[in-house]
C-alpha cells in the first residue's frame, strides 16, 4: 500500500461557500503528517470529512486503500482513532471513569485496554482525581488515550497541542513520535504552530482558504528554504542600497528598519560588506548566517503574515 489516506478532488460546499477546494492529500503508513494552516482554512472540515462526520460534496476520500463508502465504512473506522476538537468527557468522573465507559460504548473491549492505553500516555490507573481537575495537559494525554484505546493503526488529530505550555508541548510531542515511530502508527496532525509541526512531521500539507498549496516532506522543505546572511544594522533601508550600489546585491530583504537579510550570500565575504557600511556610517550590531524557518515559508507562499 503506498498510501494509507488518499483523498482525490476533495471539496465541500455550504450552499454558496466553497470551503475545501479539490485537495488532494497522499499520507503514507508509519508516518506522520502535519496539516498546516491558520484558522479556519479548512484543516479540520477535511479531518470530518475523513471521519464521516462531515459529508463530501465532491471528490473521494481512500483509506487502507478502500473508498470511504457506506460499505466500508464499517471495515475502516474500527481501524481509526480521533480527537476532533475538544474531547467530550463527564467532568464529575475520573480519566479511568471516562475512558471505561468509551470502552463499553464501543463494544470492542479488552480486558486491560484502558490501563494500557493510560499506561501509554502517562496518566494513572484508578486515580481519584476527577477529569475537572486535570490540567489542559492531562486533559490532552486523555483524549489522546481514549483515540488509542482499541490499537488503531491511523490517527487523526486536530490540533492536540493547541493551548498547551511549552513543557506541555514537548510531552506530546514526544508521545506522538514514540507511537509512530515505536508501534508503527500513521498520524495526522493539524496545526498552526510551524515550528512544532517542524520538529515533528515526516511530511506536510499548507492548507490556505481551502486550498492545499504545497504538499512535501519536510526535509525538502527544508533544503528549499534559502540561505541568507542576517545583518542587524543601524538603518536597514541605506545599508541595502550601500550594498546593492557597491556589489550588485539585488536578492536582499528589509524585514524591518534594523534587520536585513541578503540571500546572495556568495558575491562578497561577510566581513567585507561590515567593514563597507561602517566606512558609511552604518553601525552592524550583528551578523550570523541563517535558514528560513518554515514559517518563514510559509508566510512567503501564503504572502501572509504566518500563522493566528
């Protein structure tokens, strides 16, 4: 199977409004795959529309490598976990509470499946604390148990970082590449902090007004984005017309009136272009040699100003 999920000319309409444009996502098993985009672009209707919760209006939608239609639909969702928007549990019960009534709901139970699936995201056993007192953390980490209760070889989750402190983070971070990259779970993840989604997908998809604009995997992402030589200067705008006047540096940056970025970075050396704008009364406080961020990308595709 190269493909776990493959969806074809996916698109949703409500009445007017176009929301989802022919996208056209390729995740393949044992990976995880990042879902980028502000909000509301469109990354959780596409999660529905995988889940069933949200009707298709055009386009398809492959899974396991069979058509998500009402005959197999039966076959596949045992196969998927999900956290789609806040988690709904009882706040008067306990995580082991909750979890054992999901349990029974979905009917396929094992013995030991909600201390397994506790065990695997670090939360206790029987513990007496009730789920209203769990930390934003904690109430994530329980979602994420019961999304893996019965052992599903795909997971879609929508936003499971969102809210969550640095420390917080990290944690679930962590978790989610262990579960791929230990037990062999495919993982989709939407979310709209760039950096963590960086450090965590194999590949990704940048979803904009329903659009999905690139598709790729990271590392090439990564070796695409350009070199570039960060100048911190007293007047940014002069210093780039010093430059381009001086050396024919035209592939420059003004980010703001001290930061400048020349992405020439082999016409001159560094410490001749310093020793250039101090002869012209042009402080340099800093210079380093840099890489676009993906956000940084992402804000050049987009032409947006990242991610809120």
């Amino acid at each position: 199977m190269e493909y776990l999920v493959k969806t074809n000319g996916l698109t949703k309409k409500y009445e007017t409004q176009t929301v989802i444009k022919n996208v056209n996502l390729h995740v393949k098993p044992g990976t995880i795959y990042g879902l980028l985009g502000r909000n509301g672009a469109g990354k959780t209707t596409i999660m529905k529309m995988m889940l069933g919760l949200t009707k298709i209006t055009e386009g398809s939608i492959t899974l396991f490598g069979k058509s998500l239609c009402d005959g197999n639909k039966r076959k596949i969702y045992p196969r998927i976990g999900s956290i789609i928007e806040a988690p709904g549990f009882y706040p008067n019960l306990t995580g082991t509470e909750n979890l054992k009534i999901f349990s029974m709901l979905r009917g396929t139970v094992s013995r030991d499946e909600v201390k397994k699936a506790l065990e695997i995201v670090g939360l206790p056993y029987k513990d007496k604390k009730l789920y209203s007192n769990y930390s934003l953390g904690m109430k994530q980490r329980l979602g994420i148990a019961n999304a893996i209760m019965h052992d599903p070889e795909l997971l879609i989750l929508d936003e499971p970082i969102n809210g969550l402190d640095p420390i917080g983070i990290v944690e679930i971070r962590e978790f989610l590449e262990k579960l791929c990259k230990e037990r062999g779970k495919t993982i989709i993840i939407s979310s709209h902090i760039l950096s963590e989604i960086d450090l965590i997908a194999d590949d990704i998809g940048i979803i904009n007004n329903g659009y999905l604009i690139e598709e790729s995997s990271v590392q090439k992402l990564r070796d695409k984005n350009q070199k570039y030589i960060l100048f911190r200067v007293s007047d940014s705008s002069r210093a780039s017309m010093l430059i381009e006047q001086k050396f024919g540096i035209k592939q420059y940056k003004v980010e703001d009136e001290a930061i400048l970025k020349v992405y020439q970075t082999n016409i001159v050396e560094t410490n001749i272009i310093n020793r250039f704008l101090m002869e012209n009364e042009i402080d340099v406080f800093e210079t380093r040699i840099c890489n676009d961020s993906l956000e940084d990308y992402f804000k050049k595709i987009t032409g947006g100003e990242g991610i809120a």
